[in-house]
C-alpha cells in the first residue's frame, strides 16, 4: 500500500504524454501545523494536553519527525476512575509515561495498516495496531474515533481509551486475567491500603486455580496471613533474583529463593510468564500458593505420624543432628507403608549393621533444594545422594518420580530444605550385600531393583563432613518455562 498524506493511491503511474498521475482516494489539503500546534487549540484534547505540556512531552511533538499520535479525547479521560487519573497526573514520571505510551516513532496511516503489527512506543513497551473493517484497532480493541489527521511531522488518530503503561500504573493493577482471585482477596482483606503509591513492593501472585474451595473458606486472618506471605517489601524484578536470596515479606517472614536451569522458584512454587513491572513494583506470577518453610526436616517427621519409623531408624543411625542442622536438603522420606512386613527383629537386625543402616538412609538425602515444578517436565536429572550413589529424578504430569518412583507428596518446605514424600524404600543399585539376614530384610522392603549379593561384603562407613554454602549474587537473568 503507497499513501501520500494518508490518501491511499488506487492507481498509480499512470503515464500521460507530459508526465504519471496517480489516482488517490481523497481530496489532499495543505499541511503546515504540527501536532503539538493541532493538540494546542483541539478542545476535545484538552485532558491529554495537560499531562503532555507538564511531562515535557509536548516539545518532542513540536519537533522534525515522523510521529503517530493516538491521542485519547476528553470523554477517553472521563471513563477513568477518578482516582487512577489523579494519580497518574500528580505523578510527573507516571504521567510522561503515560503520554509517550501513546506516541509511536514512525508514521502509520490507517490505509498502510492491513493486519495486527507490533509498534514501539517513545515510552518503550509496545502497542499492536490493527484494522477492523473500515476501522483502527489498538491491542485488539476498536477505539479509533477519528484518523488520518495529517501533519507537518506526522499523523493523529483520535481514540476513545486512554492507553495506560504497565510503567503508570500501580503494582495492584498489573494482574492480569488469570490473577484476579489473589487481587481480590487482596482488596477484601484490606491490604490494598497498604500497598502505598510512593513505596516499593514485590507481589507473588498465584494464578486463580491455585487458591482451592477449601483455601477460600479458611478464617480470615488466616487468610490474610497468606496472602502478606505473597507481598515482599522491596522491588525486585527478575533479573535480580539469585540463588538462595532472602526475601521479607510484609508480614515478616523470609521466602527462599531457588534458581533452577529453566526455572525460578520461592520456596514450593515456581514462576510462570508474566512478570510485570509497575510504578511502585514488580509483579511476578505462580503456580501454586508459597508456603514459607516453619520446622526443620527433623522437626517436620516428628511432628507428621506417617514417618515414624524412619524417623526411628534415623534416631538410631544417630542421624538426627543432619536433619536439624542448619543447611539445603532434598530428602526423600518413605512413609510407614514402605515398611510393612517388617518384624520387630527384622528391624533389630537392620539396626545392628549400624553402616548399612547408615548407608540406606543417607541414600534418601541429598545435599541442595529441589523442588519438584522446577526441573523441566520428562527430563532425568541425576543427584549425587550422602551416601555417595545416584538418584534418578524427573517429573512427568506433575509428579515427582525418584528411581522411577512416584511421590505421594512433594515440595513439603523445611527450613533447611525440602520433602518428598514416598511408599517405598530407596536402594542405590550398585552396593552389594553380603548378609544373608541383611539381603532377606531389604527384599522384603525393596522390590523395585534386584539387590546384588556378594558373600560378605560389608558396608563401608560414610564420613559425614559438610561444607558450609556460600551464596554469590548473579545477575544472570533466568529462563522462564511458557505455562
């Protein structure tokens, strides 16, 4: 499509004796005025020509260029809630966002414009522009009201939205669809209030299918202790996340951060696309509810009666103080059903070879967090356990699978790392035993692998040294996986 002035040419070079013409669609008229002298003395746009002469903007429309303006009339300003335009135009940031965000660097006629096209804007986040019949389209919706106003440095569309930035708007307001649920609580528990326009903040909002019936119906103040566990003090956008970070929330706990190869995580849920930054914050998007970590491992299987008996066999490893000690633990905990058909002198037996005993249980622990949701679906990752053997670890349909084992229940958050729990109980593959006793116990726990025998081969002790983690701040900006 060739447009001069905007008027679409219908037939061009036609060539006469003396010279071409080209046949256009519209009468041309003289154009001298700017688009700052148009939006000077247009009345309809005297809402937009306040933000743009005190954000400074206005000079740049005065200028040599090749502008697109969509300029937002008065009745566009009208439909905004009277507190969200007050703000913005009070704000001289917010509000020169808010102008440019209506500003292209090129020029667009509505002839030239045939399908949806992606344009930069002075103020850096993009518009689609599109048609729809005989009409313009901005980010899918028709709201061109007037177009093609041609001048000396561009072309003018009215419209009758006015286009607001994510960079003007309030970090509250840059939910989105699938966000609502926590936006609303968020509303109705009154801790809107709090999220002040001049401060800083981070919120962690769950997508709505992660708050179930029976999150919704608990007390409110549990409630809204919840969701000031989604709201960190500070902003933080996500290139500036790391590794074992700390972050405060309002309501003064810390969230663990875990950075994966295609994932980010704080403590059980992980980040989806979608994050957002605002005037006074970042939004970041997740999948599950964060459950901010309470107990450490040790103090999570005594107080859950499902674990009991490993939880004896720790003790009795002299194994407790690795599971209190301060730290980053995966451990895979079998639950009592793993053990049944063990008899009190199975158990005895099992006791006594206090290096095999060792050698099982360590099998289950694995230094680092790793969390389920962050490891890419169907892919075997291989961890280096206590014990020195391997874990096989993926996750298919969301569940985790360990040695090709399901989890009955993962992401359970410690203080000093994660849970996962299991039915069964792990063997590393290649370790022999040599006792008969010994070999007839653990067929009766282990069925998944065949157990090598080898006439008296012992367990080896495993010297239990740990070294203390060093975290070191990346700027590196992680890959977020596409929900």
């Amino acid at each position: 499509v060739v447009t001069v002035n905007c008027a679409r040419i219908i037939h061009g070079n036609q060539i006469a004796t003396n010279g071409v013409v080209h046949v256009i669609d519209r009468v041309l008229t003289a154009v001298g005025n700017t688009i700052q002298d148009f939006i000077e003395v247009e009345d309809d746009l005297s809402s937009f020509r306040a933000p743009a002469i005190t954000s400074g903007v206005m000079d740049i429309l005065g200028r040599p260029g090749h502008y697109t303006l969509f300029a937002p009339t008065n009745e566009a300003f009208e439909r905004l809630p009277r507190g969200v335009i007050e703000r913005i135009l009070g704000d001289k940031v917010a509000s020169e966002a808010l102008v440019k965000f209506h500003i292209l660097n090129t020029l667009q006629c509505s002839e030239a414009i045939t399908g949806g096209a992606v344009y930069e804007t002075l103020e850096g986040h993009t518009v689609e522009v599109g048609c729809d019949g005989e009409s313009l389209t901005v980010n899918g919706v028709k709201m061109v009201k007037r177009k093609d106003i041609v001048t000396s440095n561009g072309v003018i569309h009215l419209i009758d939205q006015v286009l607001i930035p994510d960079s003007a708007k309030q970090v509250i307001e840059l939910a989105g669809a699938q966000q609502t649920t926590f936006t609303d609580l968020v509303a109705q528990l009154g801790l809107a209030s709090s999220l002040r326009p001049e401060g800083q903040y981070t919120l962690l909002a769950p997508l709505n299918g992660a708050f179930s019936d029976d999150t919704l119906r608990l007390d409110q103040r549990l409630l809204k202790t919840i969701l000031q566990n989604h709201i960190i003090k500070v902003k933080v956008g996500l290139n500036e996340l790391y590794n074992g970070q700390e972050l405060e929330t309002i309501g003064g706990k810390l969230l663990r951060v875990f950075v994966y190869r295609t994932a980010v995580c704080i403590e059980n849920s992980c980040m989806v696309r979608g994050s957002k930054e605002g005037r006074n914050g970042f939004i970041h998007v997740f999948r599950q509810i964060i459950n901010p970590a309470e107990k450490t491992l040790h103090e999570m299987l005594t107080n859950d009666k499902r674990f009991s008996i490993f939880l004896s066999l720790v003790k009795a490893a002299d194994l407790d103080d690795v599971l209190s000690r301060p730290g980053q633990w995966t451990l895979f905990v079998p639950t009592n059903d793993a053990f049944k058909g063990l008899t009190d002198d199975d158990k005895d037996i099992l006791i006594r070879d206090k290096n095999a005993l060792r050698n099982i249980l360590l099998y289950h622990l694995t230094q680092g967090v790793f969390i389920g949701s962050g490891f890419e679906p169907g892919v075997t990752n291989i961890l280096k356990t206590i014990q020195g053997g391997k874990l096989y670890l993926k996750t298919v349909n969301d569940t985790v699978l360990v040695n090709e084992l399901k989890s009955r229940e993962s992401d359970l958050m410690a203080t000093n790392g994660v849970i996962h729990v299991i039915d069964k109980l792990l063997y590393p593959a290649e370790l022999p035993v040599g006792n008969d006793q010994l070999l007839t116990i653990l067929k009766k726990l282990i069925k998944y692998i065949q157990i090598k025998f080898v006439r008296d081969s012992t367990f080896k002790e495993i010297p239990l040294t740990f070294y203390k983690i060093n975290i070191i701040e990346s700027n590196v900006q992680p890959i977020i996986t596409k929900e």
